[in-house]
C-alpha cells in the first residue's frame, strides 16, 4: 500500500509568536544548541501522548532552580555549565514542552543515544504523526543533547534500580537468565501509549497489567511518580504487594511470577457489564461473586414478562426441592448413625419444624442472585406448575416430562 505524498505545512502564527517571543538573542541560543526552532514544534505533537503528573511537573522545575545555580562564569562575560540551557528553559514555559521534558528524562538516563533515537521515532510512528511533523535524525540528536543535562539529574534512573532491586527480591523463584529493569523497545511504546489512555479515559475505565520480572522496574517507576498512578504488585494469583494506594484503587498491576512478558490494557467496570456469555463457554468451572453478579441479567434476556416469570419458576422449584428434603428426612429413622427417637402423631419431626425458617432463607438467596419476585407476588411450593404441564405417562419408568404452558 503506498503512502499518500508528504503534505508540507508550517505553523505560521505558532512559530511568529515563537520568533517574537525569543527575540534575536534567543534565535542565536537556539542556532548555538543546534536546535531548529521547527524542531522543537515537531516535539510538542506528542504532548498529549505523553502525560505527566502535577508532582513530577514540579519535580522538574524544582531540579531546573537547582540547575540554574551550578553555572560558572568566566570575568563576568561568558557563562559556561548547565544552568546555560536555553532550550530546557523555552520547553518548561508550556505544559505540552513540560510533558516532552518528562517523557526526555525516562529514557535519556537509561537507553543508549540509538534507543533513544529508535523510541522517540517508533513514538511518532505508533502516534501517526505526518511525516513534515517528525524531527530528522540530526535534529533529535542535538535536541537528545540538550535535554541530556537536565534529564541525568532527574531521580528516575535511581528509582527504578530500587524498583528493580525490590522485585527480585518479591520473586520467589529468580529466572535462570539476569532480567533487565528495561523493557524492549516495543514494549516501551506500547507501554507509554496504554498508560496515556489510562490517564487520559478517566480512572475508572482501564487498567494497565504488566506480566513478568524484566522491564517491570521501568514501568513502576513511570506509571507511580511521572503519572501519579496507584501501582500494586502481585506476587501469586492472592498475594498483593502495594506500592502505593490500596489494592482496589490500582490503576497498573505487575504480574511478577508471570513467566512471559507482555502489557496488556484491560476495561476496568462491573463483572455483569463486562462479561458476555456465549454457548461456547463452560460455566461450570466460574466463580461468581453475587454481590455484583445478577445471574438473571446474565443469563436471560432483558425482558420483564420473562424476567418475571423466571423468578417465580426459580423460587418455586427452590421452595419445592426444600419442602421435599425436609419430607423424605423426616421419614427415615436414622440420620448419620444417630436413630431418630422422636415419633408418633403429635411430634413434628425437626425438618418439618424448620420449614418456615428454611422458606425465608431460600428466598433472600434466591433474591440475591437476581431473581426478585416483587413485592405482591408469593409463590409457594407449587407455583412453578402454573407454568408447565406434567406428563407422568412414564412415570413408572422413572420419567417425568414438563412442556411449557401457555403462561411462558
């Protein structure tokens, strides 16, 4: 499939205002970093794919002030050091240049300068940005330069070999191989593009899941302080770990003793909104929590006049399989070894006895998993015969066939 021709385009009053703005002595600072000016507008077009959080925002000026001191000047006339960044300073006016900034200092301090060129362009790619918006290869190596003092005194780098020296230390078994605290290359763009949806959807409408021990640190360390994400480590299928905030608040899980190692974006919600059942799928081995599961919702369709009629079956049948249990064990003589001593007319065997409370336990069950018969209707133990019509042609033979009436 060819590629439609390259459209060529300027941001005319972005960059006039840009030009003004710096005045003649900014364009020579520009020109001395070796830094086109439509490079740095090239850089804005993935602020929004890369996020960061109000306290890593500040984070980064707050090491900008500090780097600011660290200039020596030579008799007054020529300032030397890396508190002369002029281009840091021009990306720290904005929110977007703050967003590219951060995005700088997670890699800068931990890929070689080829990575680094690799992410940011793979980044462009998987952000279908035009081709006349994406930074030439010289052009990202002097903006990697410039950027390069500001992003090594940044505290990302330390924090993930922390992260990276607390997993091994949660992972019972080490794998047979060293694991980096780095991800791949892919996987890092696929990771910043699903932590942006997560930030940027809203908190209540994905989930982010890492699985295996290599590259975890780095995810870690960015989801938890560049996107303020709450991150919970998990170490078996039941034992959590934290990191910060509470399990049920955690918006990125790490699936530590998860061999294979992949990223996945999941749909955070309610398990009746998010499961679809199929023929195809055996239900016979799920566990369902009824405290957020209505198995009628599940399982039938949303019509009252079934829903209705499925309620009063259920509860019927449930009343009528209790009310036959307690007969046929008020018959016997012998429970578990223990004889049965009570007898005679005018003693009500024990099940019997407990039938009215056995009634009222069996229906909030039945209620619970969804099937609310309202509030006038009380079915009883023979109500779910309104429904069928009973064949007991063969009944001799142990059969006995039910075909719905017209009532269903």
């Amino acid at each position: 499939m060819s590629r439609p021709p390259v459209q060529w385009q300027v941001d005319l009053p972005g960059l006039s205002s840009m030009v003004l703005n710096m005045g003649a002595a900014g364009l020579k600072k520009f020109a001395q970093a070796g830094v086109d000016i439509h490079t740095l507008l090239c850089m804005g077009e993935i602020a929004e794919f890369c996020p960061a959080s109000l306290e890593y925002r500040k984070e980064i000026n707050v090491c900008r002030q500090k780097q600011r001191k660290q200039s020596i000047w030579l008799y007054k006339v020529v300032e030397i050091g890396t508190a002369s960044n002029f281009l840091a300073d021009e990306l720290l006016k904005k929110r977007a240049g703050e967003n590219v900034v951060a995005l700088m200092s997670i890699i800068l301090p931990i890929l070689s300068e080829n990575d680094c060129d690799s992410f940011i362009l793979k980044l462009f790619e998987a952000c279908h940005i035009d081709l006349d918006k994406t930074p030439g290869l010289a052009q990202l190596q002097a903006f990697r330069d410039a950027i390069l003092p500001l992003a090594q005194k940044l505290a990302f780098k330390d924090r993930t070999w922390q992260y990276h020296i607390l997993l091994e230390q949660l992972h019972d078994q080490l794998p047979p191989k060293s694991c980096t605290s780095i991800p791949g290359i892919a996987t890092l763009v696929q990771v910043v593009l699903m932590l942006q949806r997560v930030v940027m959807e809203g908190s209540s409408k994905y989930v982010f899941t890492y699985r295996g021990l290599q590259g975890a640190a780095w995810v870690i360390a960015y989801a938890r302080h560049v996107l303020g994400l709450a991150v919970c480590v998990l170490r078996t299928q039941h034992d959590t770990v934290p990191i910060n905030g509470q399990y049920q608040d955690s918006k990125v899980f790490i699936y530590l003793f998860d061999e294979e190692n992949r990223c996945e974006l999941a749909t955070s919600g309610r398990i009746p909104d998010l499961v679809m059942p199929t023929d195809s799928i055996d239900r016979t081995q799920w566990t369902v929590d009824l405290e957020n599961v209505s198995l009628r919702t599940l399982y039938l369709p949303d019509n009252p006049t079934s829903a209705e009629a499925a309620s009063l079956i259920i509860e019927s049948l449930a009343l009528d399989f209790i009310t036959r249990r307690a007969h046929n064990l008020a018959q016997v003589d012998e429970i578990d070894g223990l004889a049965v001593t009570l007898d005679g007319p005018s003693v009500a065997r024990y099940p019997i006895y407990c039938l009215p409370q056995l009634y009222r336990r069996t229906k909030a069950i039945v209620n619970i998993m969804g099937f609310h018969t309202g509030v006038d209707v009380e079915p009883n133990a023979d109500t779910w015969k309104e429904f069928f019509e009973v064949d007991e042609t063969h009944i001799d033979k142990g059969v006995v066939l039910l075909r719905p009436s017209q009532r269903i």
